[in-house]
C-alpha cells in the first residue's frame, strides 16, 4: 500500500500537453480521487473464499481506509463507490469535516428484492470536496432505473425487445429477460456536485458512480442515462442567473469518475470517447462528449496499471476519470502495477489483504487547471 509511486507524467507520461505548456501555479493544481472501498454487505463467502478471515473482517478494513483516505492520501475531491448510508452518516461526513474541512454529499441505493438488512447499510456514492479550495453550488442524486424518460420513443422500443440473456456468477445461463426490465429492475445510483474552484472562478461539475457490474447493454444504457442528465444540469447551470457566479459555456468543466465495471475495449468506453456505438437500429452518441473526450489511462504507459479490481476472478481497470484534455491536465497519478507485482510475490490471488483494505485500489491523480 505505502511503495506505490505518485509519479509525474512528465517523467515517463505520454501527454504531449507536458511539453508545451508554461508551468502551472500551485493554486491551479488539485487532487482527485475514485475507489471502490467494498462495503461489507459484499464481501460474499462464495467470492472472497481466497481472503483469510482476519483481513475480511470490518473493523479491520475500516481502519485501514480511514488511513489511506484521511492521512495518506487526503485528495482535494474523493468520490466514493459502495460507501454504506450508515457509514457515511456516522463516520465519514463528521470525520471528513473535522479533520479535513471537507464538505460532502451522498445518494444511497434502494433496496433490491433479496435485501434483508437494515436500509442504513445500503451502500451508494459519496463526494468529498475541499471547502478551503471548492464553493459548493448544489447537487443531485438519481435512481438510475427511474430515469428511463431520458430514452425517445424508438429507443423505449428497442430496449423492451432487446432479449437478454442471463447468467449467474460463473457464467452459467440462468434466464432471460428484455433489457427494459432488466434496467427498471437494477438500483444503480449516480451523484453530481456543482463546485466552484475558488482559485480560477471555473464551475467543475463531479460526477460518481458505479455501474452493474455485468452485460454491456446494461452498462451503456445507463451510461446513456448518465451523460442525458449531465447535459441537462449543465444547461441549467448556463441558464441560471446568480449575482456572485458568472457562469458562461467556457467556464463549465467535467470530471467523471467512479467504477464502471468495463474494460478500455468494451461499448461504454467507446461511448464515452464519444464514437458512434451502432447497435441493430439504435445509434447512439455521447451528448456531452464535448466536456469529456480522454482519460486518465490515455495520458500515461500501458504498463502503469495490470488491473484497479483484484476480486478474485473479476480483475481488470474498470475505475476511470474521465475530462477533456483542454480543460484539464494530468500531471500526476498514483500507479498500480506494483499490486499485482506484490500479488505475484506473495503467491495471493486477489484483495483485499494486510495492506489493501477493498478489492479494488484507489485511482489518485493530480491534476492542472488549464485556463
């Protein structure tokens, strides 16, 4: 956990961008941070049968991350995935404001079918902001199977005809559904929070979620849903009349974050670089893909991160920042090819561990505001 570099991307990065611009002002730097910290309700017996019961146990995971996010890495926004209602409450709000003057917001999920405990240990996505580098504007939560007004007439269409086929953990078929139902029947949340970077004046609009974890249909429809109420919010933003922010189109800036479950091969992806994703007779192009076309693994070596998930046999990057590279710069990130080297080591097949207190590790960067 401590011998993972925060590397410069001008020392070994592939961005260009490094090699032309002036150097960037202290105060037009900042740190964000994504992770998936696993909350308890998950860590299924059948899945983490490779971790010993020690490093299962909440407490002990707790008090780890309490360390990484508190004192080691102390990013100016962290958005985090799977954070339980009850945590956020009682500890990691209060926490946050009284040892790093963060302000935060959260949406929890509802409650599937199978949910038998308390609804305060459903898990959901928080942000976390610097109050002393960031003005909080307003946020939003969505039900992302509550939105599917955000889909037109032939999209509704295609959706309820599209057959799904179902499996369960291992691959084996189980089913099937149409892709309507699947969508209405998931719990999936998104959260964004409107900011203003005080040392700019710019408007950063922060995005985090986390998406199902299987079937690329599913995940890029509620992408979709994701990107149609960004645009909405922006527009809002640009229509709003505030005597103390000016807010015009050039000052509007994108960061979306969180785990999205997918590959850099897979439709999601594609979407989000804002190429047309053909499907049968739906084409679909990213509304908002002129905020957002690059992320963070576009600007550094492939080699710098095997995997940001180590769940036994689901590993892969599925943790992403995504912006556009007029707007901001990367100039810093914290590498994870060492995981998978200490994995390798110490003959582990996956996390969490005595260092790693989720299944996933956490993507920080550094970023530069370009004006």
């Amino acid at each position: 956990m401590f011998s993972r570099p925060f590397v410069p991307i001008s020392q070994g990065g592939v961005n260009t961008l490094a090699k032309t611009l002036s150097p960037i002002s202290k105060d037009l730097k900042f740190t964000l941070l994504t992770y998936n910290i696993l909350s308890p309700s998950y860590m299924w017996p059948k899945v983490y049968t490779y971790v010993p019961e020690r490093y299962k146990d909440w407490s002990f995971r707790h008090e780890l991350l309490e360390y990484e996010l508190m004192h080691l890495y102390k990013a100016d926004i962290m958005c985090l995935q799977e954070m339980t209602h009850r945590d956020y409450d009682q500890f990691w709000a209060p926490t946050a404001m009284k040892k790093l003057k963060m302000g935060s917001k959260f949406i929890a999920k509802t409650a599937p079918k199978y949910w038998k405990q308390p609804e305060e240990e459903l898990d959901g996505c928080g942000i976390f902001y610097n109050r002393d580098m960031f003005e909080f504007i307003s946020s939003k939560g969505i039900y992302l199977n509550q939105l599917l007004s955000a889909f037109n007439e032939q999209e509704i269409k295609y959706l309820s005809q599209r057959e799904l086929d179902l499996t369960d953990g291992n691959g084996a078929p189980t089913g099937s559904t149409n892709l309507l139902q699947f969508l209405r029947d998931k719990n999936q949340v998104c959260l964004f929070v409107t900011l203003r970077h005080k040392p700019s004046g710019l408007i950063f609009v922060v995005i985090n979620t986390h998406l199902y974890w299987k079937y690329d249909d599913v995940k890029l429809s509620q992408c979709l849903v994701i990107m149609r109420e960004l645009r909405h919010i922006v527009n809002d933003l640009l229509k709003a009349a505030r005597e103390d922010i000016d807010i015009t189109n050039d000052k509007v800036r994108i960061l979306f974050t969180g785990d999205l479950n997918s590959t850099r091969d897979s439709l999601v992806i594609d979407f989000l670089k804002g190429q047309i994703v053909s499907n049968m007779d739906l084409t679909l192009v990213n509304p908002m893909r002129t905020y957002l076309n690059h992320c963070v693994y576009d600007d550094i070596p492939q080699e710098w991160f095997d995997n940001t998930c180590y769940s036994g046999k689901l590993k892969g990057i599925f943790d992403y920042i995504w912006y556009h590279d007029t707007h901001f710069q990367l100039s810093k990130i914290l590498t994870g090819k060492e995981v998978s080297q200490e994995l390798k080591r110490n003959n582990q097949f996956g996390l969490p561990n005595v260092y790693h207190p989720s299944d996933h590790i956490p993507l920080l960067t550094e970023f530069n505001v370009l004006m």
